[in-house]
RNA sequence: GGUCCCUUCGUCUAGUGGUUAGGACAUCAGGUUCUCAUCCUGAAAACACGGGUUCGACUCCCGUAGGGAUCACCA
C-alpha cells in the first residue's frame, strides 16, 4: 500500500503569482487528487523585507478563481483566511524553528556565527579573484560567547557528512524523469538555517514544514535542483526522511528567454480580467512540461487528474506560446453550452449592453460563440445593443465597395431597404429576400452583403449576414439603413 | 569562473536501435453562395555539431557548441 500522497505549494508573497508558479500548483495539485491525497498551500513569508501586503491576496485570489483548491492551507475555502498553522512567519512566532535549531545546535551539527556582512563581502570578493565558488566553513567563522550579539545559525556540513556514514562523497537522490541527481558534499556550502532576525531561512524553514506538514512529494521549479542538495543533507541531519523531489523544467517567455515584464510575466489574474477561461488556462499549462502521450489536446481539470504522470514529464525548458493560449481558449468557449458561456460571461459585455435582457443576449452569444477566442473579444458586438457610428473609411477601405459611385451605393440601400421592409424578418426570409435583390440588381455578393454589412454594424466584419440582421429585427435594420440613404 | 541541468519543425510536443520522423499552434494556399471567425482540405517547416558503439542511430556512449539554473542573513 502507498502511502498517502501529500503535495504542497508554497509561494511567497513578494509578488504576483505568475503563470511559472500557476504551472508548479497546477502539478502539484493534479499529483495530489490523482492519488487521492492532499494539496497544501503554504504561505513562505519569512523575508519581510520584500514581503507585500496584497501578495497574499493576490494567490488567493489567482488559486480561487483558476479552481485550485487546496484541501489544508492557510486559505481552503471562501472567509477561511489565514490558519496560521500554514503561515511561516506565525509558524516562527510560535517556536516551531526554534526547536529545531536547538537540536542540531546541541547534537554539534550546526554552529553559531557572528561574522558581518563586510566581512563575508571581503571571503566572496576573494574566491572569486580565485575564480572558484564560495563556501563557508566552521573555521571561518567568527565566534563570540555572548550569544545576545546577533548571529547566523550555520549548518556544519563536515559534522554532518562524518555523522551521516551513507554517503561517501556526494548527495545523491532519484527524480522520475531525471533519474540519478548528486551533488559533491565538499560542494556544499555551510548554509544559514537562521537568519541574524531570529528567522528561519527559506532553506531551513522549508525542510521543517515539509516534514511536519508530512509532505510526500515535492513539485518545484528547476531552478531549486542546486539546493535540493542542502535540503537533503537537512532531512538526514535531523533524522527525517525526504520526500520524493521532482523538478519541473522552466518556463519561458515569448522570446524563449526567462520570463520578464516584456515577455510573458504577467500576472495571473490578468488572465482572469482579458477573457481567458481558468480551465483553458490550466490545460494550456499543463502541456507547457508534460503531455499523456496520445494526441489529445484538450483536457478537463479532471482529465489532467486522471492521466497526469510524473514520468511523463519533460525535463528541457518550454516557451510560453501566447496564440495557442488563445488557440486552446477558444477550443474551450466552443465546447460550452450557449447557456454556461452565459453564465461564464459575467460583466465582458460591451457597457451599451446592460440594458438588454438575458433572451437577446443568448441569441447574440448563440452567433458570437465561433468567432470568440476570449470572452473580452464580445466586445466587438456592440452594435447589437447601439447604433453604431458610421465609419465612412470601411467603404474606402473595402476594394469593391470603393469603386462604387455613392449614387450608385444610396440606390442600393434604398432598394434593400424597400425590400427588407415587406420581409418576415426571420433569418431564413432574410436569405430569401436577399437572394432576390441579387438578382434583381444584378451585383455580387461581394458588393452587396459589404454594403448592407457595414451600413448596418459599421464594424470591418460580423456574424452571417441574414441572422445579424434578423437579431438586429426589422425596425432597427431599416433605420439603420434610412440614416445612411 | 565552480557546480548542476537542458538541446526534435518558428512554438508546444510524439518518438526509448530499423518510421516517408507523427500531431497541434502559428504561417501560406484552397473550399464553406459577403467580411471576420469557426469548420474542412492541402503546403511549407525539425532530430545543434563532431566522433564513436552497432549490420543499422533522433534514439546508447564520449566530446564540442549553444542555452539555462545556482553560487544571498531571496525564495
């Protein structure tokens, strides 16, 4: 029998929760509801110098609306904000590092550390006029008996490589898709545990609740294999057993560099406010590192859950591919039901349309539905709800319509008009009627529809002319078309 | 610079010694009695390079190059 699997997002509230950290709570929470164990989220706050109040806010907020719930953290569920048991900084306030430090201090696997910032500038400035890497070492330090001086807590990687007799020379552990990763011991530096502050490193504090929160595997960014080494030795220090690590490959920006403010580092709920739906967004992630192996595309939240495996993960960096976003959004909106896109529509209605009611609004959705990539893109139907300004450059623009004399074009309109008046006015009629008026004037299609099209909508293209005008309904058709004769 | 990770069409990827190297996005062309979109059909488009191993390498090994991570009292 497995043991229950217990995953974890931990993120920091230093910032917005970008698509990079959406795609690690995403595997984390499929790994975790495949298996039928629990999705923990964490809040790592112990750096209060970059710490933002909204941060918090802001991953609540991303988590809630892309339907990551978590089933123990510091947010589960609407009005349960902050359980404290998931909160770092109220975890160090209550001694739950403390303790530990205690223990290595006493069991003379870590030590205490006075030497300051100048000095450790001054050991850095020299390995690298050395060109090697730097590491500290018990015997750097700077000692000092009056422990009420501020100090780093260091762990003493020798101490702990002599007490640890299972490895010879290296850190090793196994990765489902990386296999065998190791790292020398002599390569490790002896890292803080305890900041001068009296808190816990992230190195050290992540340890410490991934024990206690009894984490069994660990989904993380790439860019923590180099310290998965420390963690290691941390976990065999203390006596504890590490969990399962597995390291995602990167995520990049459109550039294919890492993701920065002009490529790709967006905010999630960005997202949320440009029409994206949160499962097209999840589903488009979730290839971004991985896919099941067939030739499916798209894929429920619960389908993810279902076939997600970690040896089917990538391990090379991917680029973040904006169009096939758009692409798999739309894929998504189309295999809604007219009445769910409804209700997923929510306030991207154009501001002319608060007025209509729910019935009109279904029938332009019904329309509108194939030719929407994001909810924002309703938008452009406007002149369903107003009559829209007339936009002569259309006709200019238009290379058929721009040959026509404007006698010629105001004759036409009349005739539609005439025409138009005396139809029943359901979509099929309109067909009918119109396919009489290309005969009876003898112009093309191409000619006629723009010019009924754009004196009609005045937007560069719209849904099939007959049902566009037969939502619009006789009374607005034709005034429109009056106006313009 | 040390250590570590990565390398199939422009992009996401399939592929685990023998394939016409497959799919999808994007692009281009055509079709769906007008536009835009949808949908359909088609085209162009890739194994970073060099050595091995092998009857045979995209697949295994070793180099090279390129990209990336890390080397914080940040996570």
């Amino acid at each position: 029998m497995e043991k229950n699997v217990r995953t974890r997002f931990a993120p920091s509230p230093t910032g917005f929760l970008h698509i990079g950290g959406v795609r690690t709570a995403l595997f984390n929470y499929l790994y975790a509801k495949q298996n039928g164990g629990q999705f923990i989220l964490r809040l790592e706050d112990t750096d209060r110098e970059r710490y933002i109040e909204e941060g918090v806010e802001q991953i609540v907020d991303s988590l809630q609306w892309l339907g990551l719930q978590p089933d123990e953290g510091f947010w589960i569920s609407e009005g349960e904000h902050q359980n404290i048991e998931f909160v770092q900084s109220k975890r160090h306030e209550s001694g739950v590092y403390g303790k530990y430090i205690d223990t290595l201090l006493a069991s003379g696997l870590a030590y205490r550390d006075w030497t300051s910032n100048e000095q450790l500038d001054q050991l850095r400035e020299q390995a690298k006029q050395e060109k090697r890497a730097f590491l500290f070492r018990k015997n750097m330090a700077t000692t000092e008996s009056d422990e009420s001086q501020p100090h780093v807590v260091r762990l003493d990687v020798s101490a702990c490589a002599e007490t640890i007799k299972e490895w010879k020379d290296f850190v090793e552990w196994d990765e489902p898709v990386r296999g065998n990763l190791h790292q020398k011991l002599a390569d490790i530096d002896d890292f803080i545990l305890q900041k001068s502050d009296g808190f816990p490193t992230y190195n050290f504090a992540n340890v410490i609740d991934d024990h206690e929160m009894q984490i069994t595997h660990v989904l993380r960014g790439d860019e923590f294999i180099a310290s998965t080494a420390k963690h290691i030795l941390l976990y065999k220090a203390l006596g504890f057993e590490a969990p399962q690590f597995v390291h995602l490959p990167v995520i990049n920006g459109t550039d294919g560099k890492k993701l920065s403010k002009r490529t790709g580092d967006t905010n999630t709920l960005d997202y949320r406010d440009n029409g994206y739906l949160p499962d097209a967004l999840l589903c488009f992630l979730a290839q971004l590192g991985w896919n099941d192996g067939t030739e499916q595309e798209i894929f429920t939240l619960k389908e993810l859950a279902e076939k997600f495996s970690l040896e089917r993960i990538n391990n090379s960096p991917a680029t973040f591919d904006e169009k096939r976003l758009e692409w798999v959004n739309g894929q998504f909106i189309r295999q809604l039901s007219t009445h769910d896109l409804y209700e997923k529509v929510g306030n991207y209605w154009p501001d002319s349309a608060k007025d209509s009611d729910e019935k009109y609004k279904l029938k332009i959705l019904e329309l509108a539905q194939d030719r929407l990539k994001t909810l924002k893109d309703l938008q452009q139907f406007g002149y369903f709800f107003t009559d829209p300004q007339p936009n002569m450059g259309l006709i200019e623009k238009n290379k058929q319509l721009s040959k026509i004399s404007p006698e010629r074009r105001a004759e036409l309109i009349k005739q539609t008009k005439n025409a138009l008046e005396s139809s029943d006015f359901t979509s099929e009629a309109i067909q009918e009627t119109l396919n009489q008026l290309l005969k009876d004037t003898g112009e093309k299609p191409g000619i006629l529809f723009s010019l009924i099209r754009i004196h009609t909508t005045w937007a560069p293209f719209s849904p099939q002319l007959n049902e566009t005008l037969a939502l619009l309904g006789r009374d607005t058709t034709v005034s429109r078309l009056s106006k313009t004769s």
